[in-house]
C-alpha cells in the first residue's frame, strides 16, 4: 500500500502505524506459549489440563472483553482505548513473567488477554474511520500480513528462548517491546473520530461475560461432555439464556441509541451474511489447523517439528499474498476475489479429505493446505473490507466488535465440531479393533469431510454478498 496518498494525512499514518506494530506484539504472544507449556508442566508440576487453561483462559478473556469494545471505542477516546490496552497488556506481561505460582501466571494472561480484545478492533475502527474507501482493501491487505505472520512465529521464538532460558524470558521478552510501543503511542497517538457521553449499562456486561465467555468453554470442554460429564451441557445452557437476555437488553437499549453492542449492524443489508460466512471460514481455518497436525503426527507418525513444518509455508503464503489481493480488491471490488477464493477453499478441503483417506504424507498434505490458505487469503480480505465498508460510519466500532467476537465463537465451534468428529470416530474405530494409527486416520478423515461439506455451505453463502455502495 502507498503510504504516501495523500488520502492518509501524517497523523492518521502514525496512529495506523502504531497500532500494527501493537497488533504485530500481541498477536505474536498470543502463540508464544503453545511450545512451552510442557515446561511450564515442569516448573509447576501440574497436570497437561491445568497446564492448558493459559490457553483457555486467554480465548475466554478475549470472548468476554470484545463484546464490549463497541461500546468502549466510542465511550473513550482512541489514545485512551491505547493507552488503557497497553497498561493491561504490560502488566498482565510483568505478572505473568513474574509468577511464583501457576495461578498468577494464570492471571497474568487474562490480563494480557484484555489488552489484546482491545487492541483489535480498535485497529480495525481506526481503518474504516482514517483510510479513503479507495484504499481500504490495501490497508486491510497489509493488516492481514501481520494478523497471518505474527501468531505463525510465535511458537518459533518461544521456542528459540527456550533452547536457552527458562520460561520466564518468553514473558521478560516482550517487555522492552510493549514498552517502546507504549511510548511511541503515548507520543503520537492522536484521536480519530468523536468519542460520546453514552451511559454503561451495568447488565449488559454480567449478561455477554456469562454468554460468550459461557459458550467459549462449553464448546472448549467438549471432550469432558464425550467422557460423560454434564458441565459442559450445563454451563452452554446457561451461556444461551444469557445470550438471549443480552441480545433482547442491547434491543431495547438500541431504541435510545444507548446499546452495549449495537446489534443494528444486522440490519444493515448483507452484513449479517458477512457475519455468517466469516464464522464458517474462520471455524474452518482454526479447526483444520488443529485436524491436521493430529493427523501427521497420529496417523502418518511424523515428527512434530515436521507437522509445525506442513502448515507454516500455508499460513506464510497467506499472509505475503494479502496485500496484492487488498490491491486487487480496491479494483475490483468483492466478488471476483471472495468468490473464486471460497470455491478453491472447498476443492483443496475436498481434496485434504481424499488425500487423509489414502493416507498421503506431509509433502502432499502441505500442497495441499498451501491451496486452501490461498483460497482463504482470496475469501477473508475481500470480505473483512466490504462487510465494513457496507456499515454508516456511526457503527464501525460495533460492527469490528462484532466482527472480532464471531471470529473468537468461531474458532471455538469449528475446532469443537473437528475434534469431537475426529475424537469419536477414532474411538469407534479402535473400539472395533483397528490400531491407533488407522483409527487416527479415519477420524482425521471424516473430520475433513464434515470440514468439507462446511465449505460448500460457505460457497452458497458467498454469492449472497454485494459490493459495498461506498
């Protein structure tokens, strides 16, 4: 992108700037300890399923936090918003550095969490509030980069410390980073767009803590509900009467323009298709890269440095790519990019299913995720930018918000809906007699195909969505 259009004024570059490099850090921690919880087991002495709850934790945070970043964007002023997320962010990073015990530790990534729920919309707001319609695809081209690359590294540099340094200095790691990127921001930071005097509805948070937060661990504790446990079922009842009640309160809050999240995103044509599609190829992404990892090291018996190798030069290719096609979509518009890149999302799917059935190798498993990452870099970028470029100014910030939550939802229910294909039907093989390796591979099989038959829908769906008037 062209940073020197003269569409983009010196103060809207550096609040943009500043924000990417923002986003850049904390996308990159948020992957940062997938390669060092074993350690971490170590040093605590505690057990893989507590372990996993600095994961869990994190996504529950984030799928809390974001529902209320609608309101917080326009209550508060962007340096504000900034400044707010990075003292979040920096001492969540101290704590957690610091952490005597695992519980701290524990409390030191929810604080990191809420820094970063913060941090994406804001950027994604700023975007449609700063850049010239013309460029928008550009810009959300370059963005993608960072959202592509940065969680795709993070395991590479924890574990590049780890080789040398306890697990501490993944935390003291970031620290000069977050600092620098503090004070750059406290210095040139300015403000876009007019903050308001909306009242804070005190129900409406207990109401979306309970909902999404409810949600993202009853679909993340599905394989207790498959062992026979009720928690789950108990927990995602509750989560959906919350939903309701939140959803009936921010309508009627709407009526005097007051709502927490302002659920009238939805009635703006094609945005609440966008939603739907977003969530059906973000739980595809998130469920296959979960799927297929398993599958390499289960099924085929690879290494796992040579699974973490199948799907990197994926998620690279994705992310080099998005700025061309940003380019592309600022000429063209929508559909000719979303399009074609959904339908080549469902053949590669299609073909990873035929090729986990004949049990190719991590050569031909990486082509063909190359393929699909191609596809979804082609189907994602396009559709980010027209679903908010569809929306009347005054709701970017819901509509980001809005956004960023069914991502997090997303990612829950396609990784949920995977596993649980591929945990069952690799139990129902081995309970029939199969090896582990064979029943791996035709749970990894049939998870694919459910993936597969996810990404028809999501090629029906695409030809729903319009270009944005403006």
């Amino acid at each position: 992108m062209d940073m020197d259009n003269p569409g983009l004024t010196r103060e809207s570059k550096l609040v943009l700037g500043t924000l990417v490099l923002a986003a850049t850090v904390m996308l990159l921690n948020e992957t940062t300890l997938s390669v060092a919880l074993p350690v971490i087991m170590d040093s605590f002495g505690v057990t893989a399923a507590t372990a996993q709850w600095l994961t869990t934790g994190f996504m529950l945070t984030m799928a809390v936090v974001i529902p209320t970043t609608g309101f917080v964007i326009e209550r508060l002023t962007t340096r504000q918003v900034f400044i707010t997320a990075f003292v979040f962010f920096l001492g969540g990073t101290l704590v957690a550095a610091l952490a005597p015990v695992f519980l701290v530790l524990l409390g030191g990534r929810v604080l990191q969490a809420a820094g970063t729920a913060l941090i994406m919309p804001l950027l994604m707001t700023t975007v449609m509030n700063v850049v010239p319609p013309s460029m928008r695809g550009s810009f959300v081209g370059m963005m993608s980069v960072v959202i592509s690359l940065a969680p795709a590294f993070g395991p590479t540099v924890s574990g590049f410390i780890l080789n040398y340094f306890s697990w501490n200095f993944v935390f003291w790691f970031m620290v000069p980073f977050v600092v620098f990127i503090l004070l750059v921001g406290v210095k040139y930071i300015s403000n876009v767009g007019e903050s308001t005097e909306k009242p804070f509805d005190i129900i409406s948070v207990p109401l979306a803590a309970i909902g999404f937060g409810g949600l993202v661990y009853a679909l993340s504790d599905i394989e207790t509900l498959m062992a026979g446990s009720f928690v789950p079922i108990i927990v995602g009842v509750a989560a959906i009467i919350a939903l309701v009640a939140f959803v009936l309160r921010q309508l009627s809050l709407g009526k005097r323009d007051q709502a927490f999240l302002d659920l009238r995103v939805f009635a703006v044509p094609g945005f609440a298709i966008a939603i739907v599609l977003v969530m059906v190829i973000f739980g595809l992404l998130l469920g296959l890269v979960t799927v297929l990892p398993i599958y390499l090291q289960k099924a085929i018996l690879v290494t796992t440095a040579v699974s973490g190798l199948v799907v990197m030069p994926g998620g690279l290719l994705q992310g080099l790519a998005a700025p061309f096609i940003g380019r592309l979509y600022d000429r063209v518009g929508v559909r000719p990019l979303m399009i074609p890149g959904i339908i080549v999302v469902a053949i590669s799917t299609g073909l990873l299913t035929w090729a986990a059935y004949q049990r190719f190798g991590p050569i031909a498993m990486a082509m063909l995720y190359v393929l699909f990452e191609v596809g979804i870099a082609f189907g994602i970028t396009p559709l980010y930018t027209a679903s908010l470029s569809s929306l009347p100014a005054h709701l970017y910030s819901h509509g980001s918000a809005t956004l960023s939550t069914a991502q997090q939802l997303a990612s829950a229910i396609g990784v949920a809906i995977l596993v649980a294909v591929l945990t069952q039907q690799t139990n129902s093989k081995v309970a029939a007699g199969a090896p582990l390796v064979d029943a791996t591979a035709h749970g990894a099989t049939s998870a694919f195909l459910v993936a597969t038959i996810l990404a028809v829908v999501a090629v029906l769906l695409s030809f729903f969505i319009k270009q944005a008037k403006n």
